[in-house]
C-alpha cells in the first residue's frame, strides 16, 4: 500500500494557499480601499498557517474550526465592502477560492459541519452581494464541488481505516482462534498416545486371555485406569517424577488425586519443573490413606495445594466426594509459584 508522507501533503496545501495570496497583492490596487482586503489577507495567512500545522492532530480541534468559519465569513464582507459588483473585478475576487480552500482544508481535517456552513456562508454572501448568476462566474460553485469532493474522500478513507482495523482486529481472533485449536487438537493427540502407551499392553493380554484376568492383572487394570484419569485431570501436575510417587502411593493402598484446572499454565518450565518436584516430594512422604494435589487460581501466589487425608484406626479410606467429617488431616501444603532452588 502505497502512502503520501503528511509533510508533503501539508507542503502542497500551503503552496496551494499562498497562491491565494500573491493573486490578493497582484490586485491590491483595485479596491476603494486596501485596508479592508489587507485585513482580510492577514486573517486568510493566519487561518491557512494554523490550519496547515505540521504539529497538529489529524482531525481540526473545534476552536480551530470556529475560527476558519469566522474568517470565511470575514473575507467575503471586508473584500466587497471595496469592490463594485457591477464591474469586472478580476483577480480582486481572490477571497472565493481563498475561502474554498480554506473550508476545504477544514473538510480534510474532519470538520465538515464547519466547512460546509463556511462555503453556505460564501454562497449566501455572493448572492446578496452580485446576484445568484455570481455564483458560477466567480467560482462559488467551484469551492463548494471542491468541499463536497473533499467530504466524500474523507468518510471514503475513514470508512476504509475502520474496515481495515476491523479485518485487522479479525484476523487477530482468527489466529488465535486457529492456534487454540492447534492446541486442543495436539493435546488430544498427545493425551491419546500417552493413553495408548500405558492402557496398549493391557488391552493386548484382555484381548488375548479372552477379558479372564487373574486378580493381580485386575489390580493391574485399575491402576492403569487411575494414571489415564491422572492423564486427563493431571496435566500440567504430571512429570515422570510425580508419575513414579503416585504409583507408588497407589500401590500400598492410597488413593490419588490430580486436579488442574489451569493455575500453573503460564509458569515456565524450571519453575513447573520445580513445583512438580516439591510435589513428588511431598506424596512420597506422606502416609495418608488419600492424597489430592489440586492448582490454584490465577493470580494466587500458591501454585499447588496438597492435602492429606487419613481414617481414623478401623476405619476405611472414603472414596472422594463422600463424607470426610471423621477424616484426619495428615498433610497440608501449599507449594508456592516460586519454588527456590535447592529447597
């Protein structure tokens, strides 16, 4: 996409302008008197000079936009206040396309409702001045084509800013959306080669002995199904390490439970990879009878929780989500998002 340096549009705008300007001096002398058209001068350079602002915003701020409205009503009564409408003035009519090109330049920095009163102002003063025929000989008509021309440009380009930031704001939630499902189809896939690596032996002697197992591989069966649900529910609380102790739990007995609900995805890897050893940690330490290791929200400055529940003597491990009034609290910890190292 081709773009136009704004210097250079401001540079042909005040050329532009200042041609106004040598035609008022070149035609100083045929008015009553020069003051008037003098002042009228003096307020065109300031208007164009204000307006054509390198500093200045894009859209005209509204004093500014008074302003230019003042003076394009100014220049039309201080130059006939001098001139015989009767007769052929010349370029002593330099005011006309000096105010359309005033209000256009107004028009262009978005300040149409001011731009279009500014070249309804010129229209209304030449007819009372000259007769309505005026307007096509000393070129009205021209100032206003060139102010409506300018406000079609202007609502062109800036319907064409919106669309592109909205095709731009689209394609941004389009990428995301598309790298969202990037993510949710490689995590099925890596989820179900990890279920197929540990449940594909298993499902080949179930197939082979016909589903009759002996109580070991029963046994074998349910711990399986326990690492798959870890799996699943794990994530990002699963490493080899925390795999191993939770093995080893389950196998003297103890129930294990991995819940992620997303709290750790945006460590990096060292700080996860030492969490997840604080957590390996802490399972294999403990003696409860059921174990849960649970994420926090984000935000928390706790990463993982892990509680440890024990039975009192006779009694029987409660499967989760029944009652744990009469359960003891063999182990609380909490593993922060900033494990240091060499705890």
């Amino acid at each position: 996409m081709i773009t136009v340096p704004r210097w250079l549009m401001l540079a042909l705008a005040a050329l532009f302008s200042s041609y106004h300007v040598v035609l008022a001096l070149y035609a100083i002398n045929l008015p009553v008197s020069i003051v008037p058209p003098l002042v009228a001068l003096g307020l065109y350079v300031v208007a164009t000079a204000l307006s054509l602002s390198p500093w200045s915003a894009t859209r005209m701020s509204g004093w500014l936009a008074a302003f230019n409205l003042a003076v394009s009503i100014a220049l039309p009564l201080l130059v006939t206040s001098q001139l015989d409408p009767s007769v052929n003035n010349g370029y002593a009519t330099w005011y006309v396309a000096a105010v359309g090109t005033l209000m256009t330049i107004t028009a262009a920095r978005r300040q149409l409702l001011a731009a279009w009163l500014g070249v309804a102002a010129l229209a209304v003063q030449t007819i009372f001045w000259a007769g309505f025929p005026a307007l096509g000989a000393l070129g009205v008509v021209g100032s206003i084509v060139w102010v409506g021309i300018t406000h079609m440009l202007t609502r062109a380009l800036a319907n064409a800013a919106r669309e592109a930031r909205q095709f731009a704001r689209a394609e941004r939630e389009t990428a995301a959306w598309q790298a969202a499902q990037d993510a949710h189809v490689f995590e099925g896939q890596f989820r179900l080669a990890q279920t197929n690596r540990i449940a594909a032996p298993m499902l080949h002697r179930i197939s082979e002995s016909g589903g009759n197992l002996t109580d070991a591989q029963r046994a074998e069966c349910r711990m399986l199904e326990a690492a798959i649900r870890d799996e699943i529910r794990g994530r990002m609380l699963l490493d080899d390490g925390v795999r191993r102790e939770v093995q080893r739990a389950r196998s003297r007995g103890a129930i294990v439970t991995l819940l992620d609900e997303g709290g750790i995805d945006d460590l990096d890897e060292i700080t996860r990879d030492r969490v997840l050893a604080r957590l390996a940690v802490a399972i294999a330490g403990s003696t409860a009878d059921r174990i849960i290791a649970r994420t926090t929200p984000e935000g928390s400055d706790v990463a993982v929780t892990v509680v440890g529940l024990t039975q009192p003597v006779g009694g029987a491990a409660s499967e989760l989500g029944e009652d744990e009034s009469e359960d003891e609290v063999e182990l609380w910890l909490e593993i922060p998002r900033s494990v240091p190292a060499g705890w």
